[in-house]
C-alpha cells in the first residue's frame, strides 16, 4: 500500500513539474490555449457520458 501511495507521488509530482516547466518553456499563452482545449474535451466527454446514461436509463 505504501508503494503505491508512493509511485501515485512520485507520478502526480512528475506530472506538476512538467506541467510548470512546460508553461516556462512554451509561453503561459499557449498553456492557457492547451488548457482550454482539454476543458472543452472533457466538457463534451462529460456530456456525451451523461447523455448515454440517460438513454440507457430512461429507455426501460
């Protein structure tokens, strides 16, 4: 359990150290524009789940 907790760590750090070093090296522009992008994505994967499960429990 502590290994796992460990490597969830060690993998969410990795991923914040990317996520900063990246906007220094792109430009904080196109970091906001990548963020917009992936918000609009999760926003319509978010809606077409909701809507499916809808279908499916209202067509009983």
């Amino acid at each position: 359990m502590i290994a796992h907790w460990s490597c969830d760590f060690l993998w969410l750090y990795f991923l914040s150290a990317l996520s900063f070093k990246g906007g220094q090296f792109f430009g904080k522009r196109l970091q906001q524009v990548l963020f917009v992008i992936c918000g609009i994505f999760l926003l319509f994967f978010s809606t077409k789940f909701i809507y499916d499960a809808a279908k499916i429990i209202f067509s009983f």
